[in-house]
C-alpha cells in the first residue's frame, strides 16, 4: 500500500474518522482505523463497534492499492501538526507505515487489516432519501434535549419517526422535550421509529457539516442506521426499545399565551442567569398584566430581575425553571419572536416559533 496526498484533502476525513474512534479500548485493533487504497482512492475506517464511519479521499498520487490498520489518534495528531500546504507521503513498509513529508519521516506501528471489526448490516428494511442540509437541521434543533446518562436507556438517544408525510426527530430528557420535522417527497411510508444513541447523533450531525452532498440515502433495518452518501458511509447500532408516548407531554388549551422578542428573552435570562442558583439553575418568572418580570437568587443571598414588557391582559402567574433549559432552546430557535403557552404553575411550558411551525419545544417547571 502506498500513497501521496495534499494535507489539506486529508485532515478533515481523518478527524471525522478519529472521533468514532474510542480512546480505551479492549481491542487493540479498534484504536486503530482501516486505511484501504483502491483504485486510487483512500477509504478510512473508524468504528468503536457500535458507530461506524467510512470516509473517501479521491486526490491521491503514487497511489498502490493495499490495506492496513493504523493507530488512530497518533496518525491524526502527525498531520495536524504539518504545514498547511504539506503533500503527506504513506507507504507501508513490512509490519510499519512509513510517513514522510519534506524533512520530517516517522514510522507507525500497524494491526492486518483482517482483524479490523466491521458493523454487520441487516437488510435494509426502508431506504429515503433527504437533504442533507434538512437532515442536519432536525438533528441541531432537537439533539441538545437528549439525557446523559439515565437509566432509561431510550432518552440517552434520538427519536427518528417516519411516515405521514414527515420525517420526525423527538429527543427528551424527561425534565424538556424537543420536536422537529420535515415534510417528505415519499409520501406513502408507513409509520416506523428508530431510536439513534447518543453517540450516533452526535457523530452524525458532525459528518452533516462536512460532506458536500445535496442528499443522503438512510437505509433504516431493525438494528441499525445507514447515512450513505458520495463519499461517506455511517452506521450507527440502533437502541433496542420503545420510546415512550411524547404527543401526550405536548400542552395543549393553554391559556396564557405571550409573545417575545426571541433575543431580547434570551439575553435577559442570560444575565438573570448569573447570580442563579449554581446547582438548582432555577429562575422565576412572574407574569402579570403587561409585564414579565424574571428573578433569580442564590444561597449567598445574591438576587437579580428584570422586567420585559409583554402584550397580556390575563390573570398573574409565578412558575419557575431551570434557566439552562429555556437558554438552550432560545439558542436552537430561529425567528426573531418566541411564542409561549402557560396554563399554570404545576405545567410545562409551550415554546415556538409563530413563524415556523416544524419545531417545537417544551420544558417542565421547577417548584419555586
């Protein structure tokens, strides 16, 4: 095996691979990626046996086809730290790669590409194709409401739904709830839901950013998802459960409706936010005729409000939230005015974009 190729065309694959690349590993092997040369194109290979991404490179010279693994992390590390312009020379030599560009040589210890692990497809059970710009954007506004690391193994994941019409990504944390989706040509689907890990999306949403298609194709089977597109490959194992009923966690009748200047909410709370409760993140919001005063304090007896004016006629209301949870939502949103819907203080909040009538977002209140 043996290559030549321009820094610049190879460092962006090769971060992308390296990230589904986990740093402990029992098998050695999987620190390493698969660097397979064909036909005078490179195809990288991360996986961790859960996620899988192949990425191609097309801008090869001196290239002899051959296959090796390769340590990860140190092979990326050596072509950051190149010149901008560098043309990076890799030759296989024995059980070592050799690589080589202007006066600085190293050599890396290599694995037989015949160990490599593969993710092992079922058959496709639906095939759909779809923008890739909309698909990342369902992926950015809902992702960010995914839980950490709850016991309930479905939140720590995404929620895609399929059919009526629409292609529907659900994620929630039990405490928030983010809804977005997008009308599709395939009208005739029938309704299917897969939940996609934690790490599946996010390394997915990154791969979203930087491939160059117009469209993916998603190959959904019952154990798994593929994103395939001109010169990239995802697979990601798919969570075995049901996701729970999320319509029923939408409010509906309330009636304490406000609108706001999206930013002018957004820099408010970030500034009430400060002398918040570090732990709890709580802050009040105190709706009345014509106002919306917000105010936050902290065991230090530290405390700070403002007042945002509001179009509202109606009865007043005290109800308090985790200020991280609405900030993150304002930050996802687009539309310069937000929409919100209250019923009580024992209720969630509605929030969306009156412009835009594909995403919506809902958070829990906190006892004040």
């Amino acid at each position: 095996m043996k290559f030549s190729v321009d820094k610049e065309a190879l460092i962006s694959p090769l971060a992308l691979v390296t990230s589904v690349v986990e740093r402990r590993q029992t098998l050695p092997v999987l620190a390493n990626i698969l660097c397979v040369v064909k036909e005078g194109q490179l195809t990288l290979t991360g996986t961790d046996q859960e996620v899988e991404l192949s990425v191609s490179i097309a801008d090869l010279t001196n290239a002899v086809s051959g296959e090796v693994t390769v340590p990860a992390q140190k092979l990326f590390d050596i072509c950051r730290s190149l010149p901008s312009q560098a043309v990076v020379d890799v030759a296989l030599e024995g059980t070592r790669v050799s690589l080589q560009s202007g006066r600085f040589k190293s050599h890396l210890a290599t694995l037989p590409a015949i160990d490599f692990p593969k993710v092992e497809l079922d058959s496709a059970a639906m095939q759909l194709d779809v923008p890739v710009i909309e698909f990342r954007e369902l992926l950015e506004s809902t992702s960010f409401a995914m839980a950490l690391q709850d016991v309930r193994y479905f939140f720590n994941g995404m929620l895609l739904e399929f059919g009526d019409g629409v292609l529907r990504a659900v994620a929630t944390n039990g405490q928030r709830l983010a809804i977005a989706e997008r009308a599709l040509e395939q009208q005739e689907l029938e309704v299917k839901q897969y939940i996609i890990p934690r790490k599946g999306v996010l390394e997915l949403s990154k791969l979203l950013k930087d491939i160059k298609d117009e469209s993916v194709s998603l190959l959904m089977s019952p154990n798994h998802l593929s994103v395939v597109g001109a010169s990239a490959n995802f697979t990601t194992k798919l969570i075995d459960g049901s996701y729970p009923d999320y319509t029923g966690a939408i409010p509906v009748g309330s009636d304490k409706i406000l609108l706001l200047d999206r930013l002018e909410l957004k820099d408010t709370l970030s500034r009430i936010a400060i002398l918040s409760n570090e732990m709890y993140r709580n802050v009040k919001l105190c709706l009345s005729k014509g106002e919306l005063q917000l105010k936050a304090n902290n065991p230090m007896q530290e405390e700070a409000e403002e007042v945002v004016s509001v179009d509202y006629e109606g009865e007043d209301l005290e109800i308090g939230f985790n200020v991280s949870y609405l900030l993150d939502v304002l930050q996802k949103m687009s539309g310069t005015k937000v929409r919100l819907e209250l019923s009580d203080h024992n209720s969630p909040v509605l929030m969306t974009n009156p412009e835009d009538d594909q995403s919506r977002f809902v958070v829990s209140p906190m006892m004040l």
